[in-house]
C-alpha cells in the first residue's frame, strides 16, 4: 500500500489560500489521491479526490504533480471553519484499505 | 437518509467486559469499515468489508471482530475488553463497486473508555 507523508501542523491567515501538500511516492498507477479532513472529533469528511489530473469542486482544489508523487490541496479562501486536521491517503487498488495516517493540523488564525 | 449510524455515542466498561459497538447505513453501500482514534492520533484501520460475508482485517485486528450478515449493518465486538482498547471508534462506508475510487461516509463516532 502506498504511504503519505504530511506536515504535522500549519498556519494560515484567513481569506488567504491554504496549500497543504503531501508526498506519496511510491503511489502505483491506479491508486487514487482522497483529501479528508476531520473538525474537532467529528468523523472526518470527504473534500476531493483525482487519479492523475488536477481536480476543483466547492471545497478545494487537488493539484497532483505529473510524477504523481506528490499532490497539494488547495483552500482558495480559508475561513476559521477550515482549522481541521486534514489527512491525505491513497485507495489501495483492490484490497480497499484506506490508511490515514496523522494528517497534517490546520489552524487559520483571524 | 441517515447515512452512516453508529450506536452507542459514549460507552464505559470494566476490563474484561464484552460488547458490540453498532454501524448501520442506509445508501446500499457495499463497502464497510471501523477505526479507532486515540487521543491527539490519526485513524487506524481495525476491519473492513467489502460485501456481506465478507470481511478482512486491517491495520490493528486484534481483540476486535466483525461479521457482516447484511449490506446495512458491520457491527464490531469487543471480546473483553482492555484499558488499551479505549479510543474514539468511527465507522464509514462506501460504494466501491470493484475500482477503489469512492469516498468514505463516517459516522459520528462512538467514544469508549474501558476502566
């Protein structure tokens, strides 16, 4: 299964852009990049996910590096509601075993 | 729909105690699966299944199992039960009919603490 690495916490001004990044190197071909994050001790929740192309909804943007090995997810306008833990994992193709890992700690500061 | 319940919301037992930590979901999902978070920690994957009669063991097994008899519930026990047990335990599901490319619905959490 391929392994994420993420910072352990970063800071952002509000209405600023977040960029929280996250290496996956040894992510095989059809493995995808999912971005969830968790509030407080909520579930954590589904904010984007591509395979190789970069993708935007509502939420965030998802850059993925051509090499796939890396990927940043992109908070156009943080807002005080985005301080989360934000974790990056990769679909294990075929066993289904969703590793989250840490995750990286979010905290836009007003 | 409700998506993804799980009951209890909190629970305290004795070590050595039993009990069966509930997860139900409402959207045909094929794809079930339990996590426990301990406190300042990421997720860690107990078990998974991918279908009814199905299940595999994740990251941390041990001292937990599941059955899954239908589509809508993947209840986890605990077979008895030790301090080191006490976590936040979220279950989530997903479609993931055969291409590991859906996301995961969480449920709320159910808090436990084994005394």
């Amino acid at each position: 299964d391929a392994k994420t690495t993420q910072p352990t916490s970063m800071d952002c001004a509000e209405g600023r852009a977040a960029n929280l990044p996250c290496n996956h190197s040894t992510i095989s071909g059809n493995e995808y990049v999912y971005w969830y994050r968790q509030i407080h001790s909520q579930g954590p929740q589904y904010i984007i996910h591509g395979l190789k192309n970069n993708e935007t909804n509502e939420m965030a943007s998802l850059i993925i590096t051509e090499d796939r090995k890396s990927s940043t997810l992109i908070l156009p306008h943080a807002t005080l509601r985005d301080t989360a833990v934000y974790y990056c994992i990769v679909s294990s193709s075929g066993t289904y075993k969703y590793i989250f890992g840490t995750g990286t700690r979010l905290k836009v500061l007003a | 729909n409700a998506g993804v319940t799980q009951t209890p919301k909190f629970q305290v037992l004795k070590t050595g105690q039993s009990m069966t930590l509930q997860c139900a979901q409402d959207m045909n999902h094929e794809y079930m699966s339990w996590y426990r978070q301990d406190p300042g920690m990421g997720l860690r994957l107990i078990h998974y299944s991918v279908g009814a009669g199905i299940t595999d063991q994740g990251e941390v097994p041990n001292g937990y199992n599941v059955s899954r008899s239908t589509t809508e519930d993947f209840p986890l026990r605990l077979l008895s039960a030790a301090p080191s047990q006490t976590s936040v335990y979220f279950c989530a599901s997903s479609y993931s009919k055969g291409q590991a490319s859906e996301k995961l619905f969480f449920g709320s959490g159910t808090q436990l603490s084994v005394l």
